[in-house]
C-alpha cells in the first residue's frame, strides 16, 4: 500500500502577526512603530496642541472633527489605528466614536503625548500653546475662585462655585468634558485646523 508524503503548512504562510493590545504604553507603540506592520497614529487633540508637541508621523484629527467625521473617516482607516490625546481621556472617547462605526482595530496609547514624553519618546515641535487640560483648569479654577470671593458679599454666589464642582465630578464620572469640547472650539484652539478633505488626503497614503 503506497501511502501519500505528509505534507506540513508552510510556517512563512500560517504564521500570522500577534493581535496588539488595546491599551498600548509607550513603550510598546515604539516598538510597535519601528516594525514592518506599524499603526496610524491619530492624534485627537486641538491644532494647537498638536503644533506644539506631537508624536512623528502621527496625524492631527481634532475631537471634534473625529465626531462629526466618524463615518467617512472610518472608509480610510483599515489598518491598525493608535489614538492619542494629552492624556488618553480623548483618546478613548475616540475609540467610542470610531468603534461605533464598527471599526476593531483600535488601540489608545495609555497616558498620552504626557506619558510618551516622559518616556522619552521623540516628539516634534512647534510654536508653544497651552494644552486643553490646562485651559480647562484655568477656567474652572478661575470661576470657582470667583464665586467664593463674590460669595462673601453676595452669598448665592456659591451655588456657582458648587455648579462648577459638580461639572467636574460628573466629568470624572463619565469620561468627557463639556467644558473642555467648548475651549475648544475656541478660535486659539482651532486655528489652523486640518480641514476633513486635508484630513482624508492625508489618510490615503499609507503608513510611513
């Protein structure tokens, strides 16, 4: 009885590349960047934090451009898709947006531009501009300070001190900031913002 030769799968055919975490530190996004299958990199913050420091090769989809955008934004991104932030909150309110049009492939790196400069991870510079977190404290500091003073004289004056409390804890709470998605849409923060057309040129070239 002839018996036929077993025949073995080529391990340069089966061998598939190993599924990439969610959350991703910076250690790991750097190596990840240098192989052969490296991510796109959005970066959802304002224009002017990503002119002032921003991961090489990344792009610049603003939050809110991300939330309008999300369905056509989706037709040009079937590779892998880091999101990045300050601090990864917006980065992960991407991820909700993104995923909701059924894209998978999402990953958020985990403490942001903050925890990749900390690492030492390169970065490109420009002209310097207040982060939005940064802005945000600013403000709600600014008015919680306000209230008290004026409460002094004017005692109601608390319940505005108490309102802004109140916002920050239910930001906390549920991840978002609707303080921060007003600064930015402000003229600073948006100014000399990608547009969607410059956006979608740019997300139809490949990854380098």
């Amino acid at each position: 009885m002839s018996h036929s030769p077993s025949v073995h799968p080529d391990p340069t055919t089966t061998r598939t590349m190993p599924r990439r975490p969610a959350a991703l530190d910076p250690q790991a996004l750097r190596e990840w960047m240098a192989a052969d299958d490296r991510p796109r990199l959005l970066d959802v913050r304002t224009p002017a934090e990503f002119t002032t420091a921003h991961i090489p090769g990344s792009y610049n989809v603003p939050l809110p451009l991300l939330r309008e955008h999300r369905d056509e934004l989706r037709t040009h991104l079937d590779d892998d898709v880091v999101l990045v932030c300050r601090s990864g909150a917006r980065a992960m309110q991407a991820e909700t947006l993104l995923g909701s049009t059924g894209l998978a492939n999402l990953h958020v790196l985990t403490g942001g531009v903050s925890a990749w400069e900390v690492a030492g991870g390169p970065l490109n510079r420009g002209a310097q501009a207040w982060e939005l977190e940064r802005q945000v404290r600013l403000v709600a500091g600014g008015i919680v300070l306000t209230g008290v003073l004026a409460s002094v004289k004017l005692p109601a004056f608390k319940w505005v001190s108490a309102a802004v409390g109140a916002g920050l804890t239910g930001a906390a709470v549920t991840n978002s900031c609707a303080m921060g998605k007003a600064l930015s849409m402000l003229p600073y923060n948006r100014r000399t913002g990608p547009s969607l057309d410059a956006v979608l040129r740019e997300l139809a070239t490949p990854a380098s």
